[in-house]
C-alpha cells in the first residue's frame, strides 16, 4: 500500500473514530471522567476543544478521546483536570466554583486534584504530562498571572519533551500514522506555547525552530472541515453553519511563531548587537518575511484583505492581531535610535507609520470582532494584543491630545483591558502597566471605582463601562469613530515631533529590559 494511500485510510478511520465513538462511549459510559458529572464534563471538553487553538491542538482528540475509555497511554487523569482548569472559567455553572457568585474561583477544584496528581507524575517524562503542563502553564499566567510557576511548569514541560525526543519525528515509514500525527502534534504545540507565551511574558525562547526535525503538513485534516461552535464567545449575529478551518489556523500559526522566535531572538536579546545599521538590516529581513507571510495567508482566513470570501473567526481574529503585534514590535526599536538617541528621520517616521497603522488595524479587529461576538469573553490573545495596540496609542496622545481620534483608540483599549480583568489576571496587569506609561507621558488619568461600573477619565473626557456589559457602545465601541480607512482612522502624522515620539519611546530603553516593558 502507498504512503498516500495508507494517510487517506488514516484520516477516514479517524473520522469515523471521532463521529461515532465518542458518543457511544459516553452512553456506554465507559469515558473517564475522574468523579465528574459526564454531562458537566462533555461540556467542558466541548468548550476546550471549540475555544483553544495552540494549547488544544497540542492534544490529539481521537487518541485522546478513545484511551479515555479505556485506559489508554494518551489519556491521563492530571491532563484532563488541566484541561478542566483551564476552561472551568469559561462556564457559567455556578457549581464549578469555590464561591457561586465569583467567576474567578471557577475550576479551583480542578487545580487542586491537578496539583495532587502531578505529585505522582512529575518525576516521569510522558506525552500526557508535557500537555497537561503546558496548557496549566498557559492559564497560570493568563488566567492567574502566576508567572513564576507558569515559567517553571513550562520549563519541565520542555525537560520532558527533550528527554522523549519528541522535537525529532522518525521517518515517516517507521512508526504508525497515528503515533506520527501525536508526536507531531506535541510538538509544534510544545513550540507553539513556548513563543507566546515567551511573547506574553517578556521571556527568551527555550525551543528552537532550527532544532525541531518536523514538517508542518498534518496527516489529519478533519478539523478542517468541523463546524465552528461559538460556545461562550457569546455570539451577536449568528453565522449559519461554517467551518473551523482548524488546521489552516495551526499551520499559520506555527508559520507566524517561527517569526516570533526571530523577533525575539535576533532584534530583543541582549546579547544581540544593538547599533541601529544592525537592527535596521534585521528588521528589514524580517519585514519581508512577515509580508511573505500576510500574502500566503489562505483568503478564508483573512477577512480584512478578503471580505467576501472569509468569515471572521475568533481564532482567525487573534492570528490577525497577533501579525500585527508583531508588526509594531519589529518597527518599534527603529523609532528610538540605537543607545547614542540618534535617529534616523526617514526610518523614524517610516516605523511610526507602520506601528500606528497596525495599532488602528488592531482596533479595527476588535470593533469587527464586537459585532460578532462579546469582547468580554474574547480570547487572551485579543486582550494582549489590546494591550500593545494601547502602548502606540497612548505615544501618539502625548503629542496629539485628547482631541485626536486616536485618543478615542486609547480610552477604547483601556476600557477593554478593564473588562477583561474578570477574566485574565493578566489583563488587569497589562492595564496597571498601561496607567504607567499614561501617566510618564504627561496624559491625564484617574479612574473612579463606583458601585456596579466604573469610569475611566482621561484629560477631562470619561466613557463608562459596566463591569458585566456586553454593549459596545459602552465600551467605546462605534461605527462611526472606529471605521477603519475613514478620514478619522487616516491619522496625518507629519506634523508629529519625532524627536518627541522617540522620547516617549525611551522608556523602553531606560528601563534595560524589553522583558519588562513587553511582558503585560
């Protein structure tokens, strides 16, 4: 039988696994769900597997799913607590919490059993234990802004993935097909969180593209083809039956965090030469690797460029946001100069087109994004990327005043770092760290805690915001201040003061680590 031939039979007999044996296995009730109500944790699973994209492709769902039921080796029950942790918030049932009126004492229980289970793990190298560290490791530092723990519990994540020698696949012949798809599937997911999450927190990468041996052609295709369920992204407009184009999103996103690791790696570490001939050459390089990149991208994916041909998803959503988080992130080192201050003119004024333009699309993504679904409960990723829209906003502020339409970006992003509090700790850091930078620019600020609300003020002008509002309007949001490509969103920057702007830059510098001026 041919290779080809043998991956086609493959995914079929997958297909059939998933469609039919997971239903027939919980009516059986042969599916392990470690003391928890079946219903409760079906739901759980459904949410996990509808809401996350990197950390839930790290798990292969059929193998996943099928040794559920039968004590297999890609099931574990300190996985499935993580997983349980990990959208526990996500789900409204107030049994699922410590205290019932609450949100952020949903799935405690999870943790604990998982921190009990790890006990008896942690001293052994297995697929199932990597996963489960890895996506604890995520919600750790989202969810709670446990850093440290969410560093270290990655840290032997990677340990373990090294010692399995999970980052080179055999040849293609030599394991079975399934065996393959798992191995793969750790370890772009493995590489995957490392880059965001080394992103989220302002730490350098642990894995390396160059060491890991592994193509990006996944053998099994059928959750390409899945219809999307929006549950709890709190859809507004229904979209009719369309597909998750799930693999698409992995492998353009496995694509853009090979890009991450350079921007990381080559224009942020220390140990890099820093001289502005240098950084320019770099960040030219990895300019055109990021339009190479936007250009490939599949239509269906790209509802900005395509919008008759793609449907906006959430996930579609966060893959845009993040390509032009890293936009700004490679032009933002150009604006300052090298450690002398001198500045370019023409490649100052040229990057804070580019970060400003990129700060606007971000906010034109979450305006497009609140007319489908609710921001509040909007992927992490969309409130980091808030965050680093806010960061370029807030520069042009301190020159442009509060009268400038990108004032109204700003208020908008604060106000959505705000509301995400309630679910990402993070985000209430981002937005601390946010009011620093506020206030070091001279932009007046203060914000007034009252009862069921709050209201952010900057320089006289207020925009309230309840804390469980799901209205845009309430959090800034209109068609006609945030429409992107009108005259109000076409800021005219040639009057800027550069030297001013790289001022309101140095910062950054000043600080001595873009660890700490990155990291929300």
């Amino acid at each position: 039988m041919s290779r080809e031939h043998g991956i086609f039979s493959f995914r079929k007999q997958q297909d059939k696994k998933k469609g039919q044996l997971e239903p027939l296995n919980l009516a059986a009730g042969r599916l392990d769900f470690d003391d928890v109500d079946p219903e409760i944790g079906m739901h759980l699973l459904s949410i996990y597997w509808s809401r996350q994209l990197y950390t839930a492709q790290i798990i292969y769902r059929p193998a996943f799913m099928r040794d559920m039921a039968c004590e297999g080796p890609y099931f574990s029950k300190l996985l499935l607590n993580a997983i349980f942790f990990v959208v526990s918030k996500h789900c409204p049932r107030p049994e699922l919490r410590s205290d019932p009126n609450d949100i952020t004492t949903a799935g405690w229980k999870f943790r604990q059993r998982f921190t009990q289970l790890l006990r008896d793990c942690f001293d052994k190298s297995e697929i199932t234990t990597i996963q489960a560290l890895l996506i604890m490791s995520n919600a750790l530092f989202s969810r709670c802004d446990e850093r440290s723990l969410s560093w270290l519990y990655a840290g032997n994540a990677f340990n373990m993935f090294i010692d399995l020698g999970l980052h080179v696949l055999p040849a293609v012949d030599s394991i079975p097909a399934e065996e393959l798809e798992i191995r793969k599937r750790v370890l772009w997911g493995a590489y995957l969180i490392d880059k965001i999450q080394c992103l989220f927190q302002g730490r350098p990468p642990l894995l390396s593209h160059v060491n890991l041996k592994a193509s990006m052609d996944f053998l099994d295709d059928y959750d390409e083809l899945e219809p999307f369920q929006d549950i709890t992204y709190m859809a507004i407009k229904p979209q009719g039956v369309v597909p998750s184009l799930n693999v698409s999103l992995l492998t353009k996103l496995c694509e853009l965090t090979t890009i991450v690791e350079r921007i990381l790696r080559e224009i942020y570490s220390e140990s890099r030469e820093l001289n502005l001939v240098h950084r320019a050459s770099i960040s030219q390089d990895i300019k055109s690797q990021l339009r190479t990149w936007r250009e490939s991208l599949p239509h269906q994916l790209d509802y900005l460029s395509f919008p008759n041909q793609a449907v906006l998803l959430p996930q579609s959503a966060c893959l845009l946001a993040l390509f032009n988080v890293l936009i700004i992130l490679v032009h933002r080192p150009l604006i300052t100069g090298g450690h002398g201050g001198v500045i370019n003119s023409a490649t100052a004024h040229e990057s804070v087109n580019a970060c400003t333009a990129a700060a606007n699309q971000i906010v034109q993504i979450l305006h497009d994004y609140s007319q489908q679904f609710s921001l509040s409960t909007a992927p992490y990723m969309l409130s980091y990327a808030t965050y680093i829209s806010a960061t370029i906003h807030a520069r042009i502020v301190a020159q442009k005043g509060s009268n400038s339409t990108v004032f109204q970006s700003l208020v908008l992003c604060r106000n959505i770092l705000v509301e995400h509090r309630r679910l990402y700790a993070a985000a209430g850091k981002a937005r601390e760290n946010l009011d620093k930078l506020i206030s070091h620019l001279g932009i007046s600020a203060e914000e007034n805690e009252r009862s069921g609300g709050s209201v952010q003020c900057f320089t006289g002008e207020s925009v309230i915001l309840e804390e469980s509002a799901n209205n845009t309007t309430e959090l800034g949001l209109t068609d006609r201040a945030l429409e992107f490509g009108s005259p109000l969103m076409n800021l005219e920057l040639s009057d800027l003061d550069l030297e001013a702007i790289a001022q309101g830059f140095q910062v950054d510098v000043e600080s001595h680590s873009f660890w700490h001026s990155l990291g929300v």
